[in-house]
C-alpha cells in the first residue's frame, strides 16, 4: 500500500494537491476534521460521542480520533491512505505506527510542502478577500503559523530519523507543485534496495568481502560485532551489557543487534541496499532480519557463505591476534574453538540452511588472497544485483 502523510503550513495548497493525488493513486482520504463532521452528521457511535465532546467545550481525544481514522480506512477498499493533517504531535505519530502496524501496513513517507512565511500570509489573505473566512485575518494568520511551526518541527524531525521526510517546493504554479510531488512519489515507489548476508566461519574474510561489495555497489556495511564493539569502547550502557557475552565468544542476546541495525538503516535511507556481516547467526534472527527489511519493503536477495577449514581458520585468528585488527576473542584459543563449534552448530546449520532453502546462498571458497575471493564473489553478484 501506498500510505502518505501530507504536510504543510496553512496556505502550502494541501487540499488542492491532496485531490491530485487520491485520484492518481486511488487513496483513501483522511481529513481528521472532514472525517469526524461526518461522523457527526452521520449521528454514529463515535460521531454522539464526539458531538458530546465537542458540545462541552472539549478537544476530541487522540483515542477517539484514531478510532474513527481506523474505521474510515477499514471501509474503503483502495490502494493506500492519504493522510491530510494528521498526524499533528510526536505522540500521534506513535499512534499512526500502531494502528497500520495492525492494519499490516505502515506509512511510505511524509510529504512536506514547503513555503516561505510571507509567501504564506499573502497566500491567506488573498483567500480571506475571496472566501470571507473570518480565519484568515493577520493576526489569526501569523497564530496559526507560529503555532503550526512549534508543534510540527519535532514531527518532521521524527521522519526525518526515520528515512521518510521528503521536502517539496511548494512555490509555484498548481502544476508545478503537482509535477514534484508526483516525481517524489515515483522516484521513492522505484527505490529498490538490494541486500546481502555475508557468512561463514570466523576468520573466513566475511568482513574484508562484505565492505568491497559495500564500496563498489553502495551498500551500506552493517556489521553488527563492529557497531558493538564501538559501544564497548564507548562504555555504554549498550556496549557494557554487550561485552560480557562477546569475551565468552557467546552470542549477544537479539535486542542488541536489533537496536543497532534499525538505526544503521534508519541513517541510511538513500544506500542502493545492505551488506551484513554477523548478522543473522541463528534461525531466529534470520527471521528478525526479514521482518526488518519488510519495514522498508524490502528482502534478504543474497546469501554468500565464504568456506574454509577449521585450521586455516584457527590461524588466521592467531595471526589476527597479533596485529591492531586483533579481538578480545582471538587471544584464547578455547574462545576461538567455542566460536568455531557455535557456527558449525547453529550459523552453518541453520542459517546457512536458511537461505539455501529460498535458493539464495551462494558457496565461495575463501581460503585464497582477498582479491581473488572478491573477484569469484563479484562475478555472482553482478549477475543478481539489479541496479
């Protein structure tokens, strides 16, 4: 579905553009103001109870609000959701997420009209002489913006955070803002993410493979044990917690990569994609990683395990141990052979098995030079990746 929040100040053109778009994209209409007039008129359940509300002077409370969001969406079959106005707070934002969580949907993006504050006024007033609209007056004018400003910065930095935020010029013709909403829509609509697991046994190369494909196709590197260990060097809070599990060689409890990976991919929205490297290494967190990928409409499309043997694994991290790229782990070889039986165990097993299954891993030997390994990897690749 195609779930839009448009935004702007008073006078930015939201209703004349908000037309454009329902039609184009068959969506469904979401007005706060239009929805619950009509729910009154209609005399309904929530529409008495708004009335009733509204009657004693009241603000109609977020949760009644949401409730009648939910049942205008649930009684129209279309293609997605144009939101006018809505949300309004930080807090209705969070509830937005909820409640198309629940409808197995979530918002595309936020569309920002932008216009300068005197091109606004002017905007307004010309529409007072016109409509007659006792609003549109200087004063109330200059409120409403003050007050539009205040209350929807921290909204837009919330998308912002979030890889959503799309700023349109909205100075120009009817036509010329329609050209760059609709180009927006399209561009965003087309956007697709190619991602990569990148597995195999420790000391296999996984990281050296993952950051070439990285820097020739413009992913973005995510390796989960390097963002930790930056935490542990931090003396978080994350990294503290983190750290007890890693000096045993044990696998970090799944909220912690969680965390991490939702915001490598939140700060980088505009990457052709993703690499992962120690990530996923159990069957679950092969499972997590899809259901993160889902939120930005995308998928797992390759899998690359790297082979090599256990001795030659052995002592590439002996070797590792002794240089500045050394880990906590590698200086006891009872962790290393802990590590090296966990991924036979569980990340050979299982994730590796995993993918295979979706046809989707790919075996590399990668017991020669770095070059060499990237070269057979790269031949792969270029033959799946689509962009």
């Amino acid at each position: 579905m195609l779930n839009i929040a448009l935004f702007g100040p008073p006078g930015a053109g939201k209703g004349t553009q908000s037309k454009y778009l329902i039609e184009k994209y068959n969506l469904t209409y979401i007005s706060t103001g239009d929805i619950l007039r009509a729910e009154i008129a209609a005399g309904s359940n929530l529409g008495l109870k708004a009335k009733d509300i509204i009657a004693k002077g009241g603000l109609v409370s977020d949760d009644l609000i949401v409730q009648i969001i939910e049942k205008r969406i649930v009684s129209e079959n279309r293609d997605g959701i144009l939101f006018d106005g809505f949300p309004r707070t930080v807090v209705q934002a969070y509830i937005l997420d909820g409640l198309l969580l629940k409808l197995n949907t979530q918002l595309s993006f936020m569309l920002s009209l932008e216009v300068p504050k005197d091109e606004l006024v002017s905007r307004l007033m010309d529409r007072g002489k016109v409509s007659g609209r006792s609003d549109d007056n200087l004063e109330v004018i200059q409120n409403r913006l003050t007050e539009y400003e205040d209350k929807t910065l921290p909204l837009i930095d919330f998308y912002k955070d979030r890889g959503k935020y799309i700023s349109i010029n909205g100075v120009g013709t009817i036509d010329d803002i329609t050209k760059r909403l609709n180009d927006a829509i399209e561009k965003t609509l087309k956007r697709n993410y190619f991602n990569i697991v990148v597995t195999g046994k420790p000391g296999a190369g996984r990281g050296t493979q993952a950051k070439k494909l990285a820097d020739k196709y413009n992913l973005a590197y995510i390796s989960t044990g390097k963002l930790m260990r930056q935490e542990i060097a931090s003396g978080s809070d994350l990294g503290l917690k983190c750290q007890e599990f890693m000096l045993r060689g044990d696998l970090v409890p799944d909220e912690y990569p969680i965390r991490i990976i939702e915001m490598v991919i939140r700060d980088n929205p505009h990457v052709n994609g993703y690499v992962f490297k120690g990530f996923p290494r159990t069957l679950v967190q092969a499972y997590i990683l899809d259901g993160l990928l889902k939120k930005i409409n995308s998928k797992v499309d390759l899998a690359i395990e790297l082979n090599i043997g256990t001795l030659a694994a052995i002592k590439r991290l002996s070797e590792r141990s002794k240089t500045q790229k050394a880990r906590p782990y590698d200086m006891n070889t009872d962790v290393i052979i802990h590590r090296l039986e966990e991924w036979k165990h569980t990340i050979k097993k299982d994730v590796a098995s995993f993918y295979a299954e979706q046809n989707k891993l790919i075996q590399q030997d990668g017991s020669a030079d770095d070059e060499t390994v990237f070269e057979s990897i790269d031949v792969e690749v270029s033959k799946k990746i689509n962009f």
